[in-house]
C-alpha cells in the first residue's frame, strides 16, 4: 500500500490499509455522509444504473474487438509488478491464490514488491522462478522505489534514493520510483523508470469513498453491487493519472524512464463486520485487523443490521480486491525477446512496454511503432529523426489516440489504425482513449518512442 513518506523517514512502519480508515471513523460519526457534494468519482459511478451502463458498454467493446494485424518481432507479456503476497505484514495471501489471478488474466510475469522485514530475505525466500507457466520475480517496494536486485541487499542501509537505486544496480537489478506522487521531486540517475500509474494512489483521491468505508450502511450498500459487478465497482476508481503523466513527461526529457503500472495489489481491502460483545458492532479489514467499535446504544440505526445475531457472528462481509479483479484492472505488457527473467530485464531497460487497462477490453495486440516506408522501431525506441517519419497507433478498438511530445498534445485522431507525420525530434508517447458509458476513459498509455536530432536530445 503506501510507502514510507521519504528517504529520512527512515523505518517508520508501513500504515495497512486498516489505519488510514481508523483515522477517518471519527470523522464519519459526525459527518451525514449523504450529504456530501456530489464529485464526478468513484462514488458517483458506483450506482446500480451506472454499473449497469459500464458493463453493457465494455460488452460491447468486447464484441467489436478486432485483433490487431500488425505484428512486431516480440513476444508480447502481460506483467504485473508491484505486487504482495503474504511475506508482507498487510497481505495474508498464497502463492497458489495469486497465481489464480494470474491464470484469469493471461498473466505470464509477476514481479513482487514485498515490504522487507527481519524475519526474511525478500530476494532469498522471496517468490521465484517459473511456477504454472508464470515467471515469477523477488523484489522489495523498499523506500520508495520498486526494488528488484539480483542479490541480497538485506541489512544494507541507503543514505539517498540516488545509493539505493546505485546499489540495485550494481547487482543487475532494476529500480522504479513507487507511489510517484510522493515524491514528484526525486531525480535519480540511471533509474530504471517509474509507475506512471498506481491503484492505490488513485483510491487515494477518493475521498467520499474514504469517507465510506468506515460507515457499515456503506458496505450492507454496496455488498450487492459487489456480487453483481464486480470487476465494474473495483475498476470505478480509475481517473487518468495526471500528475503522474506530468512529471513523467518531464522525467522522460532528462533521460529515458520506462514507465510501469502499479497493481499495489494485496488482497487486503474489504470489510468484515461481526457482531461484538453486548452492544457492539466491530469492523474489522479482511487480513482481521480491527478498523472500528461501534455501540448500537449510540448508533441506534446499527440495530437493523445486527438483527439476532449473536457475539462472535460475522453479519457482513465484502471483499473488494481479489488478485483476479486487480489484475483484470491494469497490466504492464512488456514486449520480450525471449520469456525469462534476462529478457523481461531488457525489455524493461529499453522501455518496450505499455499500460493497459484490460478491463474495458484486453488491449493484447496494441502496436506503437515508428514507421519511414517501413516499421523502424517499436515503443521505447531510440531513433534519429529522419524526413518522413510516423508515428503509428494501432489498437484493437476504434479508439481516440492522442500523440504527445514533451508534454504536449502533438495530434489527435480518432480509428484503430492512425498515424501522425512528425516534424522535429521529441519524446513522444501515445494514448488511447475510449467511450466507456457516458464517461472517456483512458485505455492505453505507452512509453515514449525517443527521436533524436542531431544535438543533444536524449
Ligand atoms: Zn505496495
């Protein structure tokens, strides 16, 4: 879930999930949650039309999907990185659950980011190997950064992100700026890349939904939306990751970073409610660590959901996150020359990835490539520019593609096969976008293909 805040902030425990919506119990209790200003989020999309309405149009999509026909010399991968399995303190989960996700996603990669303690080694006992048909990658969500060395680094203490992401280096690994948003300052050389999308951080600006979880009538609410939808109700909280886009374009212009999704998945949001002793109604988050105590005495509206139950009875429970769901959500497809962990590493170095958000409809196939009369580099090349050039998108859907350089919108067109003629060295990424409902939605977010002039562009 979270990081820790910084470097300095040094050991600090990391705060579960349980805690952040401790804090907001008290607020709850004098908050009429109703009457909160309706924002165009999570919480306005998740209403039982609404759901509906999502759901008929990824339907839809699902049927209009058209295999792309462009091929590029690579064997494309769905990846999941940042990912936690019970090695860490706020995940209860197996292996053998998370490989289900993995199986229910076409999944061929994971690479883990558990939170280190003393009683393991993250790259020794961490999750490795090929298991199922599923690469599966040791790593560490270590201050800051996705942290995937090729050797121990247990008991080693880093005085600067810049010694940290060094030191994973130095072993081979690869290092990424985690949970961006907080720390849109940093600036490491030689870093691998950065989540330029992140589950967690997105929740996060969920407010009313924040707001919610710590009210029991919120849950009993949503309990049948979450059996009826329930990849549409997870899925409510996406929102274009702007400030991330922003600071990784200005990222990209100092170096190439490959930009990665963040799955932060942990199987660890949901609800439990049981019945306490005497008058009490107790919350409790679904790795069991206790989120509220209510008192039907001060609460009287409590009393219609405790019903006859006795002590010890669980009255409710909602689970929100099962790895199928998050990695249904969003994966990194990394476009490998060979399935192992040694190409897995050059594709991620040479930023032959992109992020899709599956769920609308699986964006397998998706090509962004540089093209003169013939195709001179996929995404993540670095190429000189030459008169002529194109760039070209090509998706599985009629879609809107918008072409970005620096920064900037450099063009938008709207099919599943464009291309747009370029003029001048830049760092251009695209992005597709499709009609979800009554909202865009962002679909595809690519890494940049780098052109070059003849100075001193990265
Ligand atoms: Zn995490």
């Amino acid at each position: 879930m979270r990081g820790t805040k910084d470097m300095h902030s040094i050991r600090r425990p990391l705060r579960p999930f349980a805690r952040i919506i401790q804090t907001l119990v008290g607020a709850f209790l004098f908050t009429d949650v109703s009457a909160a200003p309706v924002w165009a989020d999570a919480m306005a999309r998740m209403t039982a039309p609404k759901l509906q309405e999502v759901r008929e149009s990824i339907e839809k999509h699902k049927q209009s999907r058209e295999a792309v026909s462009l091929k590029t010399p690579f064997e494309e991968t769905k990846a999941i990185l940042h990912c936690h399995s019970k090695w860490s303190h706020d995940s209860r989960s197996t292996i053998e659950e998370i490989l289900k996700g993995a199986h229910a996603n076409g999944v061929r990669v994971i690479m883990f980011t558990e939170h280190p303690a003393d009683h393991y080694d993250f790259i020794v006992d961490g999750h490795q190997g090929i298991r199922e048909g599923v690469l599966l990658i040791p790593g560490a969500e270590l201050k800051g950064m996705l942290a995937y060395p090729l050797k121990s680094i247990k008991g080693m203490d880093f005085s600067s992100p810049q010694e940290q992401s060094d030191m994973i280096k130095r072993t081979g690994g690869l290092a990424f700026y985690c949970h961006l948003e907080e720390r849109m300052d940093w600036q490491v050389a030689g870093i691998a890349g950065t989540e330029i999308y992140n589950v967690h951080a997105d929740a996060k600006e969920e407010s009313r939904l924040f707001l919610g979880l710590v009210n029991p009538l919120f849950w009993l609410q949503l309990r049948p939306l979450v059996d009826k939808y329930p990849q549409e109700v997870f899925s409510a909280l996406q929102d274009y990751p702007k400030d991330y886009l922003r600071r990784y374009d200005e990222l990209c212009q100092m170096f190439p970073h490959t930009g990665v999704a963040g799955n932060d998945s942990h199987h660890n949001i949901g609800i439990r409610i049981i019945r306490g002793e005497k008058d009490l109604i107790l919350l409790e988050d679904i790795i069991g660590q206790k989120v509220a105590e209510l008192s039907i005495g001060k609460l009287p509206f409590l009393a219609a959901l405790a019903g006859k139950s006795k002590t010890g009875d669980v009255i409710l429970q909602v689970d929100l996150d099962p790895y199928e769901r998050a990695f249904q959500h969003v994966t990194t497809h990394l476009l490998l020359d060979e399935f192992s962990r040694e190409g897995v590493w050059r594709a991620l170095e040479a930023g032959r990835a992109f992020v899709g958000f599956d769920w609308i409809t699986d964006t397998t196939g998706y090509v962004f490539q540089a093209e003169t009369d013939k195709p001179i580099g996929v995404v993540g090349s670095k190429l000189p520019f030459t008169a002529g050039m194109k760039l070209r998108s090509f998706a599985p859907l009629e879609a809107k593609h918008r072409l970005i350089r620096n920064g900037q919108v450099f063009g938008e067109k709207t099919g599943r096969d464009v291309s747009f003629e370029i003029a001048e060295p830049g760092v251009y990424r695209a992005e597709v976008w499709v009609q979800v409902a009554d909202e865009e939605r962002i679909w595809i977010l690519t890494n940049p293909i780098y052109i070059k002039g003849d100075d001193t562009q990265p």
